[in-house]
C-alpha cells in the first residue's frame, strides 16, 4: 500500500499530503495549491527554509535529518508519517493571508476573448483579453497563465503585466501579457502573426510561481531584462499601492530604444510616488548628447548606482542568461541570497 505523509505548518490549519516520498515537500505543497515561499527549487537560494520541529526527512543526499534543524523544502523528502514544519512569526503571517481559503487561488481553464493584440516594439506585442467579472478572476502580483493553442499542441507561459487590487481582483477586467517573438516557430510566433480582436483563447491559471517575501517598508530593486518587465511592474505597482513611500527602482535593460517598453508606465508611477525611480539601459547603442537612458550591460551600470545591495529585496526577471548573470553581480554588491526572487523564462 502507498505510504501517505501528513505535513503540518506549525500555529496555523496549513496542512497538506505527500502521496509518496519520491516529491520535495515543497513539490508536494505546490501540487496541493499551498503557497510556501521558496525561488529557484535547486537549494540555490534559501529562500525555502524553515525549520523542522516534528519528523524526519531527508535530504537529497539520503542523510536523515530529525526535528530541531533548519531544512530547504525543494530539498527535503518526507520520511515519516507527520512532518511539522515552522516559520518565523513574520513569515508566518504573511503564508497565512496567502493560504487563506476565500483568498486561495486555485487555477482553472479560462476561455477569454482577445481585445487588443498591439505591437508595442518591432518585437513585442501586448495581447490583452476580456475577463469577464462574474469569473471573479482573482490572482497575485507577478503571476502567470499557460496559453494554449491548437488542442493543446502548443503551450507557452507568459507573465500578466496588471497589478491586482486590495482584493486581488483586476481593476480593469482586462488582462495584458508582454508577448516576445524571436521568430522562432512556436506559439509567440503565432500570436504576433495569427491572433486578432475577437479571437477566443484558452488559458490555464493563474499560478503565483515568482515567490517572494517584502515587508511594506523594505527598499526594492526590480531589474528587468526585455519582457522581464513583467512580473517586476506587476509586484512593483502592489508593493506601491500598499506603501506610497516605498523606496523602489526598476532598472530595465533591453538593446536599443526601438526595444524599450512600459516607458509611459514608468513615468506615471514616478510622477505618483516620490521614492519611486527608473533606470534604462541601452546594451547595444552608443551614449547620445542629452540622453536619459544608461549605456551598457547591467554589470557595468549597477555599480554605479549602487553600492550595496545589502539591505534590498532584489526581484530579477528575464531570460535565463540574463537572470544568471544579474543574480551573480548583485552578489557581488552585497544582496543576501535570502533577498534575492527571480523569475526565468526561455526564448523559444
Ligand atoms: S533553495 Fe529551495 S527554493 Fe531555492
């Protein structure tokens, strides 16, 4: 018979099976639509640890750990019947509002009429579809749906570029997507040549994978490469609203100025909230007399505006290369691992 496993969070009714011992308890969580906090699932980042105080596991090397000690869940495997596991009092709060049964997200397939499909930049377009209000469509900062195509063949992930209200409802009951197409054959290609207004497509979601833990009054830095833009202004617009002083800077990096994108959005919000600002980056064209945008790779640029990172959430999202590169440089300005979420998502 197939062992089942019982994993409580400590103080709170977060509970959740793991059908066997072959899923990382936070695979098992996830599965379940319990929202934990974790970044990269590979033990890189910390952001999934937290304490066991009931149980056993173990870790990916087949070493029992028993209660008392600080685990990572993407690399921890149940193994025994009932796993307690704790967070601090603040982390705590915080996973209780997230999994909270009337606020708990659980993604459904959606069949949504497109509105607009408008080209942006040569290479983007922002698809935006009608949701209709009865679906009381409700998701988290920086989340994403899977769009499908041609009964499934084709599926594809894109991050929603609105920010959700106090209710985590849409303001507007429309939903945009940053849509990239590097001509490659696949479901981007599709959308910049195929899909018109009227058009119904299906979506799956939303899943809130771009985890992340800011307090209200922690400085913030989003750094975006192309599309990256994203999730960033999705989390960055919400962590705005709820604090209108918060210290924030989103630094977008894309080749030229035929590539920038959200420019206009940019300058509202920095109108709005006086310790809002913004970067550009140019990689790919020379410095201009007069100019407001940066020049060069965000290695180059980083430092000059910052010194260190060390007391900022950092948010990275953007291509793998560019998340990898961004991630190793903000260490190198002092950002904690435990402070730094990101997002990748590949060109195909
Ligand atoms: S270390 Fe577990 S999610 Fe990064």
């Amino acid at each position: 018979m197939e062992k089942k496993y019982l994993i409580s969070i400590k103080d709170s009714n977060i509970k959740f099976n793991a059908k066997n011992n072959n899923y990382s308890i936070l695979d098992s969580a996830i599965a379940s639509n319990i929202i934990l906090p974790h970044g990269c699932k590979s033990g890189a980042c910390g952001s999934c640890a937290s304490k066991l105080t009931k149980g056993t596991i173990s870790n990916k090397n087949s070493e029992l750990i028993s209660k008392n000690n600080s685990i990572l869940l993407c690399q921890s495997f149940p193994n025994s019947k009932e796993v307690i596991i704790e967070y601090t009092s603040d982390e705590l709060k915080i996973l209780k509002e997230k999994n909270r049964n009337n606020f708990k997200i659980i993604p459904k397939e959606l069949l949504l009429q497109v509105v607009e499909n408008k080209s942006v930049t040569p290479m983007v377009k922002e698809l935006s579809l009608f949701v209709p209000p009865k679906l009381n469509f409700k998701f988290y900062p920086g989340s994403h749906m899977d769009l499908t195509y041609e009964n499934n063949k084709l599926c594809r992930k894109y991050s929603i570029i609105n920010s959700p209200n106090n209710s985590l409802n849409l303001e507007s009951n429309i939903v945009s997507f940053l849509i990239v197409n590097h001509n490659r054959n696949g479901l981007s290609k599709i959308i910049h040549n195929k899909i018109k207004p009227g058009d119904l497509l299906k979506l799956k979601g939303p899943y809130a994978t771009f985890q992340y833990k800011i307090k209200k009054d922690d400085p913030v830095i989003g750094i975006a490469g192309g599309t990256g833009i994203s999730p960033i202004l999705s989390i960055v617009k919400d962590l705005l609203n709820k604090n209108h002083t918060l210290n924030a800077l989103i630094y977008l990096s894309v080749r030229n100025r035929d590539e920038i994108l959200e420019m206009s959005t940019l300058f509202k919000l920095r109108q709005k909230y006086k310790n809002f600002s913004f970067k550009i980056t140019l990689t790919r064209e020379k410095k201009l007399p007069n100019n407001i945008f940066l020049n060069g790779r965000v290695n180059d640029n980083l430092q000059k505006i910052f010194k260190d990172l060390s007391t900022h959430k950092v948010l990275i999202s953007g291509s793998d290369k560019f998340v990898d590169a961004t991630y190793r440089h903000v260490l190198k300005l002092n950002a904690l691992k435990k402070n730094i979420y990101y997002e990748k998502f590949s060109e195909n």
